[in-house]
C-alpha cells in the first residue's frame, strides 16, 4: 500500500470551512466538497481527508482511523485519551464559558455551588470547577445545551462562545470563562515514521501559508537622504532592499512587514518622506 495521511476535519460547523480552506491554501487538491461526501483524495498530495463530526475525531485519531486531525482545542482536550497537540492553528477562535439566564443576579464562581450545569464538556468544566472548589451537578449532554436552563433541566450550562448570538438568542448572559480554545492538529502517539515525514511535509505548508497571510510586501520611493531614517522603520526580515530609481537621488525600497504593525509602519514612513507606497499580499512565506 501506499502510503498517505488521512486527515480528519470536521463535517459541517464553526472550523470546517476554515479546516478546507487551510488545506487548498497548502496547495493540496481534494476536488471540492460535495455535500454529504464523507472521503475525498487528494490527487497532488499523499492525503485523504475524512470528514467527520468533530466531537468523534480525537477518538478516530486515537484508534489509528485517521492519522491526524483538525479539531476545537476544547474536543481534543476533552476526548482524547492517545493523541497529542502538534500544531497550534490559531484559527476558530472561541471560549468554553458558563452562562446563566440573563434575569438571574450573579457574583461570583460560588453562585454554582450545588447546582446543577448542563455541557458537552465534563471534564473540563470538573477540572475548572474542582480548582476553584466548587462543587455543582455536572449533567453531561451531547447538543443544544443551552436550552437546558429553560426546560427546567439546570440552572446553567457551560458551552463554547464564539460570537455570543447563540446564547443571546437562548435568553442567556455569559458569566465566567472556562477554557479558551482555538483550533489545533492532532495526530496520534505512534504515527509510523513514513507518515510522520508526510506530516512535517503538511506543517512545512501550513507554516508558510500562515506566515505569508500575517505579513506584507511593501515597496516605496525616498528620497536618498532619507533612506537611513526609512530603513529604521521597516522591520523587515533581514534588511531592506534598496535599488536606485531612474531619478537621480531617490531610491527604491522592497521590505516585508506584519500585518499588526501595519498602520503604524504607513504613517512612519510617509512622515520620514516615503512616497509612493504599495503594499501586496504575499502567496507563500518559507523561513
Ligand atoms: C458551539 C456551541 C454553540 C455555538 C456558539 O457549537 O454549541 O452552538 O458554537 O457559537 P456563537 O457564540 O457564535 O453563537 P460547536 O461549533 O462546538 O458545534 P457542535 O457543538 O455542533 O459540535
Ligand atoms: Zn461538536
């Protein structure tokens, strides 16, 4: 057999997009995503991608089903006995908090001492709980938790947050956060070395996408009395290029800079006389 790397993602919700999109950015061709498709090859990359619910995949993952996966930090924390955290992804951002209806008065973390909180997320919120001496009912269910406080079920319930609407819309306010999550890779303890070296290939890629989307090739116009000056404001990944310009006296000046700099760098720079500036996104970051 030849060897490939299967890749879980998740089927439908928050990180699947993302997932897929991760994956066609590192250049691997998994021919679109018709719906309800559960198994796709990638023609240009030793790959398969599974597409499964994402609560299952640090367990498929630790069965050896697939090899590595791309999950909430929450899922992989919460199910997964045998697989470890191999790359942080930075993306699908959000937190495991506890939320109460929003009538309800609140202090503190003792409000839930001996209540009942309804999650998906047990262990997380026992370890949250037991290391701040809490003790409450944790009601472990699988979905729509937060209609758990409105059907009498619980007085709370502790569940992901992204953008809030969810709890909004069930008549809930957030109250303490738990666990702050993002979305990771995961791969099993004892992936055999061929698929080891498949996954380092993958991480190389990933690397490179994510580095190039959080930075910009940047090029402007000075005049040469003003490069000293200008070369101190550009970070750039070594130093600047400088090339002269037609115009006698001016030079050219290319640099990369990180998009959280970025406004600051612009105004910098036109205050030191740049001119002309244009600022390009870069397809790939190596190094
Ligand atoms: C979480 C959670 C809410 C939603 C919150 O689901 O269960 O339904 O996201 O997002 P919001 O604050 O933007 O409204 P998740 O993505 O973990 O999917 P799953 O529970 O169906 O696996
Ligand atoms: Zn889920």
């Amino acid at each position: 057999m030849t060897n490939k790397i299967r890749i879980a993602v998740q089927k439908s919700g928050r990180l699947s997009e993302a997932s897929l999109a991760l994956i066609k950015e590192c250049g691997i061709d998994f021919g679109g995503t018709g719906t309800g498709r559960l198994k796709a090859e990638a023609s240009n990359f030793p790959a398969e991608i599974l597409f499964l619910r994402d609560d299952d995949i640090p367990g498929y993952v630790a069965d050896g089903v697939a090899d590595i996966g791309i999950v909430g930090e929450n899922v992989a924390i919460e199910k997964s006995p045998n697989t470890n955290i191999v790359y942080r992804l930075g993306f699908s951002k959000c937190r495991l908090s506890l939320a109460i209806p929003k009538g309800e008065i609140y202090t503190n973390l003792t409000d839930f001492e001996g209540k009942d909180i309804a999650t998906s997320y047990p262990k997380l919120l026992q370890n949250y709980l037991k290391e701040n001496n809490v003790s409450a009912k944790i009601h472990e269910i699988s979905g729509s938790v937060e209609i758990a406080p409105s059907i009498g079920l619980a007085y709370g319930i502790c569940d992901i947050v992204s953008s809030g609407s969810t709890l909004l819309s069930n008549g809930l306010k957030e109250v303490e956060v738990v666990f702050r999550s993002e979305a990771v890779m995961i791969s099993a303890d004892n992936l055999p070395a061929e698929k080891q070296k498949i996954l380092e290939k993958l991480l190389f890629r990933i690397r490179a996408v994510q580095s190039a989307q959080k930075n910009k090739y940047i090029l402007l116009n000075a005049p040469n009395s003003q490069i000293d000056e200008i070369v101190q404001i550009l970070p750039g990944i070594k130093s600047p290029t400088i090339l002269p310009l037609a115009v006698d006296g001016w030079s050219s000046l290319h640099s990369v800079i990180n998009e959280d700099d970025f406004w600051d760098i612009i105004e910098n720079l036109k205050n030191a006389g740049a001119e002309g500036i244009l600022v390009i996104p870069i397809e790939k970051m190596i190094g």
